[in-house]
C-alpha cells in the first residue's frame, strides 16, 4: 500500500515519495503520523477490513486531503463487497498524476458495471504510466464487457508483452478470443498451449503418485468451481447432483468462490465434503485435493472468472477432467478428458484440443428446470399483429455480422419487431448506441424494443412477448437458449465450426427441433420466414414445447445422470488399465 520511492508521495504534496515523506521533508498538505498510517496498512495486509473501514473513515475526516487515507477507505470498502466507487474518485481527485489512483477508479468503476468510465480511467493511469501491464490487461476486461473484443485482445496482448508470465492475461485473451467471427481453431489451440506452457512452468513438483483406493465401492470425484450458486453452472449442475448414486459416486466440492446463496443451500447437501480453495495458492490447493484422495477431479471453469486452472497443472488427481464452465480446450496438458457429445465436438474437430475427447451419448448439458410457476403464453403474434423475434443474450456477443443478419430477418419479415433483454441496456447511450447499429442497416428504431435485465422469474415471464428466439453467434446462448426454449419459444441456430459455436446445435437436435438448425446466413433468414409463414403451426409447437423438452436429453436428469455416472467409471477403469500395462 506504500508508494515506491520514485511514486508520487501519497500526501498529495506532488513531489516523489524519496523527496518527501520517506525523506522526513515537510509534506504541502498535513498527513498523519507514519506510525498511524502503518497500523491503516497492517490491517489491510492483514484482511481486518470491517476495523480498517472505521479506522479510515475516522483518518480521512481528520485529514481530508490525505489521498492514501481515502485509498485505504476504497480498499477496506472493495474487500467487503461494498461500494468503494466515491472513496476512489476523492483519490484520483487528489492524486490526479498517480497512475494507481486512475487504476484503482478503473477497478471500482469496473465493479459497478460502469464499463466506459472504466476504460477512461485505465487509459488516463497508462497515458502516466505506459508500461503499467495491470492496466492493460484490465483495461481489455472492460473493453470485452463493451463489446470491443478486437480492441480487448490488443490489451491483454500488450499486458503480456510488459509481462510474459501473466497468466491471467493469457487466460482472459482465451476468453476473449471465443468472441472473434472467423478465428481459426488452430490459432486458438496455439494460445492455449501457451497458457499450458505458463502454467506449467509454475508448478514445482507435479504429483505423479496418488493414494486413491484401485478398486473403490464408491468413486471419489471432486468439482472445482466458482459458481456453485445462482449461475447458469448451477442451473446445469443442480438436477444432476441430485440424481446422482451417491452409493456409487462420493462427491467432494472445491469451491473457488465464497459467494453462497440459496442454489447453494440446496446442492451443498449432496456433497460429501465441501473445501474451499479460495484463499489457497495453487500448491496449497493442489495438497488439499491430493491428499482427499480424488480418483477423478472435474473443471467447471474452464478459461471463466475465478478458475483454478494452474492448481491442475500440479496433476493433484489421476484423472482431470473439464466439463460444463467453458467451450474450448484448457491448453493444461494434464486434463485429461474434456466431457463433450457428438454435436459439440464433432470427429474431424478432435484435433482442436489438448484433452482427449469423451462422448456423452446424447448432450452433454442436463438443465434444471425452473422453480417458478411461469406459465407458457399464447403466441403473441396471434394478437399483436406482427412477429416479435428476441434475443435475452448478454449484448457483448451481438456482433456486427450478428445485427447484419438480424436486420436481414426484420427486413425479410414484414413488420417484425426484435426484442432484446439483458443488463447492460439499463444505459441510455447503450440503448441508442443499440438502435443506431440497425438503423445503419435500414431498420427503423421503433422496431428494436430495448429492455435492461430483470430477476430471473420476471425475465422467463417476459417471453410471453416473444415468438422466436435468435441465436447470435459465434457465441450463442445457453442457458438463455434452454430457458426459451422451457417457455415454449424455438431458437434459431446456426451452424457453427467450434464447439462454442455448435452449442445451439446440440440443444436444438436434442431437443427434436433440427428443423431450426440454419446452415448458413441464407438459411438463417430462410429459416425465419419459413417458421414465420404459418402462425397456427408456430402457436401449436409453443403450446407443447415444454412438455417435449422436459422429456428430452435436456431436462432429463435421471438418464443424464447415468450417463454422466458411466462416464466417470470409464475414464477411472481406463486409468486403471494403463497402470496394469504399465506395470507388466
């Protein structure tokens, strides 16, 4: 929390920190005792957040102008959750040349979803400080929350280049990368490896024995998450875990995020041991599940926020395997397994990945179905008069060739309006930002209907205005798709060329809606005026849309669990068999 010695000094004075305060020279604006201030840092080194709050609150109204005290009120305030966003703007206010200032407002600002204030202030901390990697990298976080994917993937690439062990840039611009129309596969494979790489390199020593039980009446199989709460990993994780042969499987949670609400209630019951490993370094959290005795130990993250990806570097179980959190390979060399089917990652893709590919035999995802009473509505067309086509998808995979087709399709049915719904057009200037895109491809404004996100039960109830759903790409939707689909709503997919992009696919053939399945961009278009053109037939699908996914491979959590169950004693056997042949 101290500045270094060539830093401007934190009281505010201008001067460097060696020139001032270390230096005993008299400060322009009155600071407090050094001693004082090094029990504000101690507490904050030593996570006291709730007493290093009171404690600033009560500096900074003593000394007002003292820009560190009002940087340890923001940091007191961030570690707790709470809004640190005006304690950081009193920083940057008094410290305008400190380049921390400008990045820690970026932070704030970042956390409370104010993306392009954000990316204002990271810019002004690099235009002082050019080579300041941290900076670059979140600078390219809140770039990729507007939107700007190619402008992000420049900033973790210049992260990188400061600093070529970042690992976390490496990671985010994997992520990133998946927003990118046109990226070829083997591109993304290189970049992966090179997260492999960097991951490998901080492992000390890689386990290479286990204590696992060889022939267990119960398989130990841990999943390390982040989102093991309201989340769409928890809405496809939930009916598994319940399903489940618990006498068959022992399932350990590691989770990654102390974040815990009532989703979390209900499955941590099916867990037999729930430990954190937030707060762990990766050695420490490698030992923990090593020494659990984890016969196969399952990824939920993937290249997502609060992954544990290097931890499986260190190989802390036999078998590793990712599944459900991501869309891609991991580049970690010693996962094992990525958990697919046959839609996802077709044969002549396997080559795409450092895991080797295992099949479900039907999808690869079971979702959980709703707990609201939301009823299925009335197509609306019937009495509006006109189609309302709609997408509830975050807007950062709403790309320019994404809102080209869709002006097509509004363009190819007469009068049709697309309706979209998600948090970021909560923001007026995010709103006519929106309608002047599709302006620019000859749709009137008055055709988009722009809403912000809601509460989940509000936002399923609000399909009733919706009569077919698009599915943007190369990110289409997920859980989003599942939940249109729950509410009697069809997607249109598209063909896609990566496993990210054949997600639309695997719901709709599992869900006995091929026939929604476009081609290509022609066919996407056709496919909305073909489905367009008789009302009655689209009211009869919605009515019964319900009924036939919840009996399909998406909701059925008792055929999936089973096959989910066989698939894990397959990898543990496999495992098995090449110990016996390695030992004879």
């Amino acid at each position: 929390m101290k500045p270094g010695r060539n830093e401007p000094c934190y009281c505010g004075s201008g001067k460097k920190f060696k020139h001032c305060c270390e230096g005993k020279a008299a400060p322009v604006l009155p600071i407090p005792p050094s001693a004082e201030i090094n029990q504000h840092v101690a507490l904050y080194n030593a996570g006291r957040y709730v007493e290093l709050e009171t404690r600033a609150r009560h500096l900074v109204g003593q000394y007002p102008a003292f820009g560190f005290g009002w940087q340890l009120l923001g940091g007191a305030l961030q570690m707790q959750g709470k809004d640190a966003l005006p304690a950081f703007r009193k920083v940057a206010e008094l410290l305008p040349g400190d380049a921390d200032a400008h990045y820690n407002l970026g932070v704030a600002l970042k956390s409370a979803g104010l993306f392009a204030d954000a990316v204002t202030s990271y810019r002004h901390a690099l235009k002082i400080k050019p080579d300041y990697a941290e900076a670059h990298y979140n600078l390219g976080n809140a770039l990729k929350q507007l939107g700007q994917h190619g402008d992000a993937v420049a900033s973790f690439r210049r992260a990188l280049e400061l600093k070529p062990d970042y690992i976390d840039a490496q990671s985010n611009l994997l992520f990133a990368l998946n927003f990118m129309a046109g990226l070829a596969s083997s591109h993304y494979l290189a970049e992966a490896e090179q997260y492999g790489r960097m991951a490998a390199r901080k492992v000390a020593a890689r386990f290479a024995t286990w204590d696992c039980v060889a022939q267990p009446e119960r398989l130990r199989v841990g999943l390390v998450s982040g989102d093991l709460c309201n989340h769409p990993v928890g809405y496809f994780l939930e009916s598994l875990l319940a399903q489940l042969q618990h006498s068959r499987i022992e399932l350990i949670a590691y989770p990654s995020n102390p974040v815990m609400d009532e989703l979390t209630a209900r499955i941590k019951p099916h867990f037999a041991g729930w430990k954190p490993l937030f707060g762990l370094n990766d050695t420490s959290a490698a030992r923990l599940v090593h020494d659990d005795g984890v016969h196969v130990l399952i990824d939920l993250a993937g290249h997502t926020g609060h992954n544990r990806l290097p931890m499986f570097a260190w190989k802390p179980a036999p078998v590793q395997v990712s599944w459900l959190g991501y869309f891609a390979t991991t580049g970690i060399a010693e996962m094992d397994y990525l958990l697919a089917d046959k839609y996802v990652v077709p044969d002549d893709e396997e080559h795409n990945f450092t895991e080797t590919i295992w099949r479900l035999p039907e999808s690869y995802l079971c979702f959980t179905a709703p707990g609201y009473a939301v009823e299925v509505s009335p197509l609306p067309a019937l009495t509006n008069g006109y189609v309302t086509f709609g997408c509830f998808n975050n807007l950062v995979k709403m790309n320019d060739v994404v809102v080209a087709l869709w002006a097509r399709v509004l363009n190819a049915v007469p009068d049709s309006r697309l309706f979209l719904k998600t948090k970021q057009l909560k923001n007026p200037m995010i709103c006519d930002t929106t309608r002047q895109r599709f302006v620019e491809h000859g749709i009137s404004p008055e055709r988009i209907v722009l809403e912000s996100g809601a509460p989940r039960p509000e936002l399923l109830a609000t399909y009733r205005n919706v009569d077919i759903a698009l599915d943007p790409f190369p990110y289409p939707g997920g859980t989003t798709s599942v939940e249109s689909l729950w509410m009697g709503v069809p997607v249109i997919t598209r063909c896609g060329d990566r496993f990210l992009s054949h997600m639309g696919e695997t719901f709709a053939h599992n869900a006995g809606l091929a026939d929604w399945i476009a081609a290509d961009d022609d066919d996407y278009v056709a496919k909305a005026v073909q489905h367009t053109a008789d009302l009655q037939r689209l009211a009869a699908l919605r009515s019964d849309l319900r009924q036939q996914v919840l009996t399909s491979p998406i909701f059925d959590a008792p055929r999936f669990a089973g096959n989910f169950a066989a698939a894990l004693w397959g990898m543990w056997q496999t495992w098995c068999d090449k110990q016996v042949k390695g030992s004879a």
